[in-house]
C-alpha cells in the first residue's frame, strides 16, 4: 500500500513539474516578469508543488525498501 502511493505520489510531482514548466513559458508569465520580475504565484506553486510531491513519493519508496 505505501509503495502504491509513493508511486502515485511521484507521477503527480511530475504531472506537476510538467504543468508548472509548460506555465513558466506561458505568455501571461512572460508579461508578469516584465512588470514584476518574478514568475506568477500559479507557477511557483505548480513547480514548488511538483518538487515537494516527488521527493515526497521517493523517500517514501526508498523506506519502504527497509
């Protein structure tokens, strides 16, 4: 069971990392980082999200070896 959610847990991270990259190169956070000069707050949560859920589902599944 724990490795079936690890499991799940790392295929969201990376849904998520692709999601927040594909926003990262958008046209409305190329405009935000002309006026504001960071990305907006969608994608650093869509990458943030997508880094926290992978390493999430990777420990979990290296312990889950023991």
């Amino acid at each position: 069971m724990t490795k079936a959610i690890s499991l799940a847990l790392i295929v969201g991270g990376v849904v998520l990392l692709y999601f927040g990259g594909q926003s990262f190169h958008s046209f409305s956070n190329d405009v935000s980082r002309v006026f504001t000069g960071a990305p907006t707050n969608k994608t650093i949560f869509l990458i943030a999200g997508g880094i926290v859920a992978t390493l999430a589902g990777l420990i979990g599944l290296a312990s889950s070896k023991r």
